[in-house]
C-alpha cells in the first residue's frame, strides 16, 4: 500500500517503513531485520552503509556539494571520477556524459544517435525496459505501458528477443540498436552468442549504432565491470547507472570516438544535467570502485555465480513441479516458476522468512535474485537453505 503523502506505483503490498540499513540488511521501525536479495534492484552492490562509502561522501561533503551545472565549472571530483572510469571501460569508449540516472542516460544516448545519423527510427527488444521518460518508454518491450504513456510508435520497431532471424529488420533507416545484455524486467532473460555476433554485424552493415544498456547489468553485477565485456559485444554507446553511484543518483553515458564531435558540431550545448555528475555521487562512485578493485569483488561474483548455477540446477531437477527453470548470469537470476501464483507464494513465504525478493515487472512468473557482493559464506549458506526450504514447502502443496 502506499503511504500518504507518496503516491502508489504499483499493486499494493505491506508497507515497510525502513528506517536504517546496515550491509545486506535493512531495518524496520519494529526493529526486524530484512536481507535484501535485489540489492535495492542492482543498486546497492557493497549493502548498505559501507565505511568506504561513508568515508567518502562525509569528506565530499565537507568540501562542497553542488557547485555548478555538469560542463561548465567542472569540479575536481567529477575529473577524477571519469578518469577512474574509464580505465574500467571497454577499448574505444572516450567520451563521459553524467547524468542523474539511467533514463537519463538513455535519453542522452538517443539523441546523440539521432544527431549522428540524422535517422528517426530505433530498434528495441520485446520485453526490454531502459526507463520511463517519454522517450526510453518508447523503447518498452511491454505494449500496455507503450500504450498508456504513448510516445511516438512508429519510431521504434520492437524485435523478438534472442532471434538473430529478425534482426534482417534493422536497414539503413535505423539510428540505433537498444538492447540490454541481459533483459532485466522482462524476466532475466539472457541471449546466445549468434543473436550478439549477427547484431553486431548487421549494425556495422547498415550503419546503426549499438547502444548497450548496462543500467542493471553493469559494475560487476554479471562477473565483469561490464557485460558487454563477458559478451564480447563492442558497443558505440555504453549507458550506466544504478549500483555506479554507489546509492547515489549517478548515471553516464559513454560515447565511442567521434560521435561526441558529432554533438558538439550541432553547435549547441550537447548535454545539461543540473545535477549530473553530482560531486556527492562521484564521490561515492570512486569509492565503490576502489573497493570492488581491492577486494576483488568481481572474482567473487564469478565464484558465487558457480555456485548458485549449480544449487538452482539442482533445485529444478529437485522440485520440477515448483520450478521451471533458472537463467541469469553473475548474480543477477531469474527463478522460473510455473505459474504466476506459484512465484507468488514464494515471494511472500520469503519475506515471511525476512528476506526481501521481487518480480520482473513483465514476467509475473520469475522472481529476481540478485544479491549484493559482500553476503559471507555463512549468509550465502543461510539463504540457501531457508530458500530450498520454501521450494519444498510448495512442493508438497502441489
């Protein structure tokens, strides 16, 4: 349910007043303690309050906060968080425009696209979600929601997800390829390699460009800096957000050489984001980053990637009349289940058990898992079992 005066977003559920975190915890005012297994959907990667964080906003704080509109007086912050960032980045990828968020990014992404190629169609995937601004909600793979916030349809071609076959339909009217490595809301769904090698080529055939959604995939999250990286996809424009702030309101878009010339040729102020780029957000982006480098965080996803493939293939081969399936990369999962109910009750049974999981918001039978990096060894184990043990509570029910 909502709580007054903040409007409703979606079906209503119980309202929990969280009202502090603590690593992969949140608290609520009666004191119970939730383990939160999206992360703040994919957000928050290091759990909460980590004293690298801290330490970092207290002492940007300290300094200054907002100084300046992104580009015109650039603070000393934010060109040390680029300079770090983009020793992360992919081969070819120079060019480093902060916004607020991921919709932003995406909008920043779109019209740089346009501006580059003068072409007025984009192609999108069904199922894919890369925001709700009016023009990334044209990009929706979901038509109830193209529908109820309608942009301009006839500007985006919608292609089936996974299908190298239909990827015929990008030609030279195309601007450029949306797509996200691994569809988040459209139910954890991932691609094989001849869908992203024939993508690529047709891209390069026709002169779109290929613009890669890394807002939920990015920082680790699939067992590399980046997804596109494991995929070996070479995007023209890398899009980011979410787990980049740190908990912060941080997102960027990333240019490959010469299309940033190609806005600045406009002769117009390419990109203003009044708080873009934020120095408090840079702050705690450079933090995160050092601790993801020093504590080698990504090989730990890789590692617990391993594991969770094998404790949910065996979960399905044990309780198949519960799961269909399990699919994901690093840690970002989607649990398949059978019946839209079925996910249901194992949504609620979880939070039962104090464990915080949600739903993709195209796909009512799949339930997310994507935990932060830092869950030790005795957490990973806790989880494991009380989750097997739902699974075999709706086993016997059926």
């Amino acid at each position: 349910m909502a709580i007054p005066p903040l409007g409703p977003i979606g079906p209503e559920r119980p309202a929990l007043r969280i009202v502090r975190g603590q690593g992969p915890f949140v608290y609520d005012a009666d004191g119970r303690a939730w383990m939160d297994l999206t992360s703040g959907l994919m957000v928050n990667v290091l759990g909460h309050r980590h004293p690298a964080v801290e330490r970092a906003v207290a002492r940007q704080v300290r300094q200054h906060a907002h100084v300046m509109v992104y580009g015109v007086w650039p603070a000393e912050i934010q060109v040390r968080w680029a300079r770090r960032l983009k020793t992360l980045l992919p081969e070819g990828l120079t060019a480093i425009y902060p916004t607020n968020s991921g919709t932003e990014a995406i909008e920043g992404a779109l019209k740089t696209a346009f501006v580059k190629t003068g072409r007025r169609t984009f192609v999108a995937f069904e199922g894919a979600y890369h925001g709700e601004t009016q023009g990334a909600l044209a990009l929706i793979g979901s038509p109830a929601y193209r529908t109820a916030f309608r942009w301009t349809e006839a500007s985006v071609l919608h292609l089936p997800w996974d299908d190298p076959t239909a990827l015929e339909a990008i030609d030279e009217r195309v601007a450029a390829v949306v797509v996200e490595p691994v569809q988040g809301e459209g139910g954890i769904r991932t691609a094989g390699a001849r869908f992203w090698q024939t993508l690529q080529r047709r891209c390069r055939d026709v002169g779109a460009l290929l613009i890669l959604d890394e807002v939920q995939t990015g920082m680790g999250r699939c067992g590399s800096w980046w997804a596109c990286q494991r995929l070996q996809v070479r995007p023209d424009i890398l899009v980011l957000g979410k787990a980049l702030g740190g908990g912060f309101p941080l997102g960027a878009f990333v240019l490959r050489a010469g299309l940033a010339q190609a806005l600045l040729a406009t002769g117009l102020i390419p990109h203003l984001s009044t708080f873009g780029g934020h120095p408090v957000s840079c702050a705690a982006s450079l933090a995160v980053i050092r601790v993801i480098r020093r504590q080698r965080l990504i090989q730990r996803v890789q590692r617990l990637e391993a594991r969770w493939r094998r404790v949910f293939q065996g979960w399905c081969r044990a309780y198949p009349t519960v799961l269909a399936g399990a699919r994901g990369l690093g840690l970002m999962w989607g649990l398949v289940f059978h019946r839209p109910e079925q996910a249901e009750a194992f949504l609620q049974a979880a939070q039962a058990r104090g464990y915080l999981m949600d739903r993709p918001l195209f796909e009512a039978r799949v339930v997310r898992f994507a935990p932060p990096y830092i869950l030790t060894p005795a957490q990973v184990q806790r989880v494991q079992g009380d989750l097997e043990a739902i699974l075999k509570e709706l086993a016997v029910r059926q």
